[in-house]
C-alpha cells in the first residue's frame, strides 16, 4: 500500500562484518510476524538461537569467545521467509 508508511517485507541488516566479537542485526519485523535466529561455525556446528524481539528494532550478538573464523546467522520469520549472513569473526 503506497503512502501508509508501513513496510510490505521484513527487513534485515547485519553489521559490523568483520567483526572482532560482537554484532548486531537491524530489522523490522512485520505486525504479528516472528522470527527466530540460528548461530552456526564454518563446519556447521550450532553455536547458539534464540528470537527476535518484536517490539524492537535490533538485537546484539557476542561471537567472541570462539576461535576466528566464519560463521553463520540464520534469520528464519514466522511468514516463511528465510535469510543467511556469513559473520567472519577476526580478533
């Protein structure tokens, strides 16, 4: 609906990448719409999850203390939508 103000997706954005421990995401989640988040090393290994908030407009992540390398974030919404970010982790 052009000129509501209200977006018609969610929207993402990871950042700082690289980092040297800890990041957040920026998103905008639609009315009633949910979304959980996955943490995974280079090998596939999970590392942590949990769910976005949706009275919020980020959340802060702590990589840290594992080893330097690349890993994965997983954004997965209540609608079905599905995105992937590879965080690289240099201390």
């Amino acid at each position: 609906m052009a000129g509501t103000g209200e977006m018609s997706e969610s929207a993402f954005l990871v950042e700082p990448n690289p980092t040297s421990g800890q990041f957040k995401i920026h998103y905008y989640l639609l009315k009633d719409e949910a979304a959980s988040w996955a943490i995974y090393d280079a090998i596939g290994h999970f590392i942590n999850n949990g769910n976005l908030v949706q009275d919020s407009s980020f959340s802060t992540f702590e990589i840290g203390s594992n080893q330097n390398s690349i890993y994965t974030f997983l954004v997965e919404t209540s609608s079905g939508k599905k995105m992937h970010w590879k965080i690289s982790l240099v201390k």
